[in-house]
C-alpha cells in the first residue's frame, strides 16, 4: 500500500486544525499557506473529511473549519481511511476486495494479512494529539 498525496495532505491539513484548535475557525486559505498545498486541492480533501464527520465548517467572513472532536479522540487510521479507503496492502484481502482463485491454496495470503494488521494496529496508536506534540517537539515549542 502507498499513501497517496491525498492521504499525505489530509494528515498535514488534521495537524494544522489541531495545532491552530483555539476554537476560531481557520481558514484553508492559512492553512494552504503554511502547509505549502494548493487550495483547491485542500477544498477537495476538507470536504472528504467534512462528509466523514472529522470537520465542521463555519459559514462567513470570519469562517473556516474546526476539529468536531478533541485532537486525541482522532488517529492516523481514522483520516487515512477517509482519504485512502482501507489499509489493505492487496486487494484479495481487503473487505470491499476481489475474490481470488487462489484463495484456498493461498500461503502468502497470510503475510499480507499480518502486515495490513500491522499496519492498521500502528495507524490506529497514533492519535492527531500526539502529532501536535511531536510537531512541538521537532519545532523546539515544547516545554516539559
């Protein structure tokens, strides 16, 4: 499975809500600045992310988007999943996946298995909360 630049971005666009969560709305125009992005392409994937439930956009001059829930409530799995479909390396075993042939005699079927598990288990240890702080800390605005 390779992330695609979607995925990348919506990640980059869910860091920056959190970063910039001070209950203001934020512009995508800021964000596609700071984030070096198009904003059309950030309109595509925040209205992805809207439909999923993860944003909440606000109407108006002084609008923007929020996060609807705290930082930690979201992890890395929650919004690749929106961008990417699956965490699936192939498609024989993703659950929306094509039936395969082999399927019965398949030994390499259970490689693939352990590593999309791996994974998605790692995907889903990462909440948005704790990129806020590595991004803190890679920044030099963390104080312990």
């Amino acid at each position: 499975m390779k992330v695609s630049t979607k995925g990348r971005y919506a990640l980059r666009l869910m860091l920056d809500l959190a970063i910039y969560n001070t209950g203001d709305p934020v512009a995508l125009k800021d964000i596609a600045r700071r984030q070096d992005i198009s904003e059309k392409y950030l309109e595509q994937i925040i209205s992805m992310l809207g439909k999923a439930g993860l944003v909440q956009a606000i109407r108006g001059s002084q609008g923007g988007y929020l996060l609807r829930r705290d930082p930690a409530e979201y992890t890395v799995g929650d919004i690749l999943r929106v961008t990417e479909g699956d965490l699936s390396l192939v498609e024989c075993i993703s659950p929306n996946g094509v039936e395969c042939d082999r399927e019965a005699n398949c030994v390499t079927v259970r490689v693939w298995e352990k590593l999309t598990d791996a994974i998605n288990q790692t995907a889903d240890s990462i909440s948005l909360a704790d990129l806020v702080e590595w991004s803190r800390e890679k920044l030099g605005d963390y104080c312990i």
